[in-house]
C-alpha cells in the first residue's frame, strides 16, 4: 500500500490543529526542527517512518491514523476489552501478567530512545 504524503500532512495539521498545538510546538514535541515539520504537512518532503511514529505519539494518535487515516481505537475500547480478558483469572495469572505489561512496556520505551539516540 502507497502513503500519500499529502493525505498525511493534511491529517497532521487536521489533528494538530483540532488539539490547539502550534506547528512549532508539535515539531519540539517529536524533536524534529519546525522546519522539517513544515515539509512534512505541506508534503515536500517524505519522512520517516520514526518521525511519523514521533509526531503521532505527540498528538496521541495511532500513526495508522496519520498515515491511512484510520480511527484510532479509543482508550475505552482497551478498558473494557482487558476488563474481560482479566475477569478469569485467579491472583498468581493476574500477577504475573501484570509483571509482563510493566517488562513489556518498560522494553518497549527502551528501544524508542535506543531509536531516537541513533539519529
């Protein structure tokens, strides 16, 4: 599937925007020069799929939605989908489960700043 820059600079600015966020601000929030940002929502440059993932962690998005313009899942959604994963478990699953989300996302976050250290 193609990415139309175009379509995902105009989602960036539509979603920016809609936040209250200045162009200025979200390039200092994904640690890209106002400059960079500026081709990125006028779609005279192509980015990277690390500035896209910046970008949509900074305006709170999936970067599906940045990029094909998907609806993000809402967080109520995650709520009551782990609510019912969780109900049947007893307090040793429910432990232990718990320790894999914390590891999980405690690697996770790890390897964006490995990411974001080697540009």
């Amino acid at each position: 599937m193609d990415i139309d820059y175009g379509k995902v600079g105009e989602r960036i600015r539509e979603i920016r925007l809609k936040r209250g966020i200045t162009q200025e601000k979200l390039a200092e929030l994904s640690d890209l020069s106002p400059q960079h940002m500026n081709r990125i929502e006028k779609a005279s440059r192509n980015t990277s799929v690390e500035a896209i993932y910046r970008i949509a962690e900074a305006l709170e998005v999936a970067p599906d939605e940045l990029l094909y313009g998907t609806e993000k899942i809402k967080k109520i959604d995650y709520d009551e989908e782990l609510k019912m994963l969780l109900e049947d478990c007893n307090d040793f699953e429910m432990h232990v489960l718990g320790e894999m989300l914390v590891n999980t996302k405690r690697s996770i976050r790890s390897n964006l700043l490995l990411l974001n250290r080697k540009k």
